[in-house]
C-alpha cells in the first residue's frame, strides 16, 4: 500500500533551524524538509513561543518551514498533543490546525497543514518580522 505525500508548515520551535529539542523529537523522524515557506499571517510572541493569526491585510507573512510526511493525518498526533489541540486536550484549544495555502521562494504553493493560534494575545507582541527565529 502506497501513501501519498501530504504536508505541514511549521513556524517556530518546530523548525529545523530552532535551538528547541522539539524539532528532533517530533519533526526530525517522521517529516522530510522541502524549503522555507510563508504563509500570509501574523505571529505573536505568546512566552518562549509564537502564536499565528491570520493577517489582517496581503503585506503580512509569516517565515517557517514546509515539511513532507506521508501516512496520512495519523502522523499529527503527536503535533496535535505538542500544540494542545487534540480530542482530548483541555477547552479551549491552545491551537486549531487547518489547510492552508503555503508558498515557497520559487513561487510554487502547496496546501499543508498549519497550526493556528486558538488564544487572545497582546498587540505589542507583534513579531513585526513574521520570523520567531529572525524577529527584527
């Protein structure tokens, strides 16, 4: 049985770039890095980690990482558990995970899986860059 390719957009401690242990404990073995992506969007800095919104116009984007998986939304059970928002985490959700359209620097864009921030936050903890890793 074959699987087919899907996709997960991560922008935070998640990527490969980040200082964080979470990158080799839940992304390194089961995702295979594409690029550097964005997506349209704004990040917030929540404590010692980034929370995504939409953006409010076209001119805001957001700097992470696609990554490829196959085996299907299975693959995401852990990531849901790490970003609280599996069947069983605590209401509300810290995070909701949709489809989203991600682009790359060659303009191609693929629909991946993002995890989108499921809190109130604090307008001046903008990351005006849209970069966790980059903020300025």
């Amino acid at each position: 049985m074959t699987h087919t390719l899907d996709y997960l957009f991560v922008y935070g401690t998640l990527r490969s770039d980040s200082d964080s242990a979470n990158y080799h404990r839940l992304i390194a073995p089961e995702f295979t890095l594409i690029s550097r992506a964005t997506l349209p969007g704004r990040l917030y800095l929540i404590t010692d980690y980034p929370g995504l919104l939409r953006a409010k116009n076209d001119s805001e984007y957001v700097v992470g990482e696609l990554y490829a998986f196959s085996g299907g939304e299975s693959r995401l059970t852990a990531l849901d558990e790490y970003e609280e928002c599996a069947a069983h985490s605590p209401q509300p959700h810290l995070y909701t995970r949709t489809r989203e359209s991600v682009s790359l620097p060659d303009g191609s864009v693929y629909s991946a899986w993002v995890y989108f921030y499921n809190l109130p936050v604090a307008e001046d903890s903008l990351i005006r860059s849209g970069d966790f890793l980059d903020p300025f």
